[in-house]
C-alpha cells in the first residue's frame, strides 16, 4: 500500500532538489517502521481535522520535508 503526500508552493521545487526525488525517480521505498511514514501518517490525521488545520498541516509539512532530506538526500548535490 502506498500514501501520496501532495503539495504545492513557492519552494517547493528548491525544497525538492535536496531530495533524492526526481522526475526520473518520483517514487520512494521507505521501511514500514520508517520516521517518514510515521510523519505521513501524521500528516493524513492532520489533514481531517475541521479548525485550523490549515497551521498544523503547514507544520507537518516542513516536518516531512525535513525528514525526506534528511534520509534520502540528493547524493548529487551532496558530492558537490
């Protein structure tokens, strides 16, 4: 089973860069126990709440981010 994390913004390609995530490789495989499943599953909770959902998905977003960079860099930009 897989979960799509959509998003959209002005930095969301710089963001992106730092990742090993491309256009040639859209898709990850990440552990089951994984940190960044948890944060998707975070993100999906928080994406149901009804009052200022808007703030906490905003955080959870720069969280998830943090993470995809964090554990599955862009080796490319790192030999650099």
């Amino acid at each position: 089973m897989g979960t799509w994390i959509g998003f959209r913004g002005v930095k969301a390609k710089q963001f992106l860069t730092r990742t090993g995530l491309c256009m040639e490789q859209p898709i990850l495989k990440v552990e089951q126990d994984d940190k960044l499943i948890r944060s998707m599953d975070s993100i999906v909770s928080a994406s149901k709440m009804t009052s200022n959902k808007d703030l906490l998905l905003t955080a959870k977003l720069y969280e998830f981010l943090y993470l995809l960079v964090e554990l599955y860099p862009n080796r490319k930009s790192i030999a650099k």
